[in-house]
C-alpha cells in the first residue's frame, strides 16, 4: 500500500507579496545572523492541516471529507513577521495572517474537526505563513532586531479561491510540493 507524506492548505501566489517575503529572508541570510532554510517562493502556503504519512486509503477517506467543505472565495492580509516557539528561541520564521472576515479561520477549524473524524490528531488552528526554519543562531540581538522591524510591515492581500491536498515529497534541496486534489469550496 502506498504511503504518502500529506497536508492541506491554501497556497500564497500573489508577487507583492512573494517579493517582500523574498526580501525578508535575504535581509536575515546577508545580516550572518542565523543559517536558515527558506521556504522556496514557490512553495508558499498556509497550512490548514498536516497530516503525516498515510497510505492511499486513507487518502481517499481525506478526498471525500474536503468535497463536503463550503465557502466562497476570500481575501487574507499578509501583516507583520514574527516567530516560534518565542522567547528567546526562534525555530520558524513566519508572516502574520490577518483574516478580518473570519472565513480563514472557520475553514481551518472545519477541515480540522473533519479530519479528526478520520482519526488525526486534534490541534488548534493558528494561521501563519511560514517563509523560514532556522538551523542555528548565530547573532540573536540582529536576529530579533531585523524580525521587530518587519513586525507592522505590510506584505499585501492573497485571494483565496481553492484547498488543495497535497503531498510532500523530501530531498536533499527540501520538499517538493504535488497536489493530489484542488477544491474551490463548492460555494455556502
């Protein structure tokens, strides 16, 4: 039984916004201050669930729960740079997600409650764009200093029309992305 490594999102394609992320991960990787792992540009996207490795059964089960998921296309804002867990450890590098409608939210809930109908595991949905996992720090006062000037910084909107499934496969240049299923949502 094939067993593919899996997660649902909302892809983010918009230049602007592709442009100043780019410029946020060169500022960092030019400071010295950390060795980083950017996400690839084209590899932007806000997850709505991960869901580890499943085999192709399991996968239908995930097409079938994602078909009966409604909404009408949206707009997010892309606001603000900040970091995980917090403190003073920085693992991942992430732009704010605003969601003034709530729509962003409410989906992630939902595609979240239907897979722990599948049997995945419960956990809140908190929306970020990831653009950067940090290896090792080198120069945390820089680090913190360039992450606090970006924190107000607006990166621009993103429309959001589809879900995707997708799978994720790992090598040595980092993942690559394959949609298994593209859903507009139906319409509410």
């Amino acid at each position: 039984m094939n067993v593919v490594r899996a997660f649902i999102a909302v892809e983010v394609d918009n230049p602007e916004v592709i442009r100043k992320i780019k410029m946020v991960q060169d500022e960092i990787k030019s400071s010295g201050s950390a060795l980083t792992k950017d996400v690839e540009l084209g590899n932007l996207h806000i997850t709505l669930k991960f869901l580890g490795e499943i085999n192709s059964y399991k996968v239908e089960q995930v097409k079938q729960e994602l078909k009966k998921v409604k909404f009408n296309p949206f707009e997010v804002v892309f606001k603000g740079v900040g970091y995980f867990p917090g403190g003073s450890r920085v693992n991942v590098i992430w732009v704010g997600v605003e969601d003034f409608d709530g729509v962003l939210n409410r989906l992630g809930n939902e595609v979240q409650q239907r897979m722990e109908k599948l049997g995945f595991q419960p956990e809140k949905f908190t929306p970020h764009l990831t653009i950067a996992r940090v290896k090792s720090v080198k120069d945390k006062h820089t680090l913190l200093q360039i992450l606090a000037n970006y924190g107000n910084e607006l990166f621009g909107r993103q429309r959001i029309e589809c879900i995707y499934l997708k799978k994720s496969i790992l090598t040595q240049k980092g993942p690559i992305y394959e949609d298994l299923m593209r859903h507009e949502g139906g319409r509410e």
